[in-house]
C-alpha cells in the first residue's frame, strides 16, 4: 500500500471537484479504518479523528473530520 504522499495525491486526484476529493480521501481512510483495524495514511493529518476513530473502534470521527474540511473549502471558493 502506498505510503501518506502517494496514497493522499491518488485519492485526491480519483475527484474533479476539490471538495468531492476530500470527502472521498478520508471516506477512504474511514474504510481502511473498517477493513483493517488501522488508517496509519492519515493519522498525521487528523491525528484527533484518528485516534477517536480508533480507539472507539468507530469510522465516524474520520467522515466527519473529512465532512469538515470538505465545508471549509467549500466555504473558501
């Protein structure tokens, strides 16, 4: 599996529009947290939503951090 960089630019390149490729990177990673028990691509970037995700054993914190951002940006254009 691609490490953070490689693996963040490829989920972010998969959507045209910026927002959607957010909410898609971390509904990834969300996913991965499922699938695997662990989301280690993202836990520097939202290190709080990955440690809530993971210790409650709960993908929500991921979404919802991905949800946040994708209206920050939105916001922003």
């Amino acid at each position: 599996m691609p490490k953070t960089p490689a693996l963040v630019l490829a989920l972010l390149e998969e959507r045209d529009d910026p927002v959607d490729a957010v909410v898609h990177a971390f509904d990834s990673a969300a996913r991965d947290l499922v699938a695997s028990g662990d989301a280690d691509v993202f836990a520097a970037w939202v290190e709080g939503a990955f440690l809530l995700a993971r210790t409650t054993r709960d993908p929500e914190p991921m979404r919802s951090a991905g949800r946040t951002l994708a209206a920050q940006l939105a916001a922003a254009r």
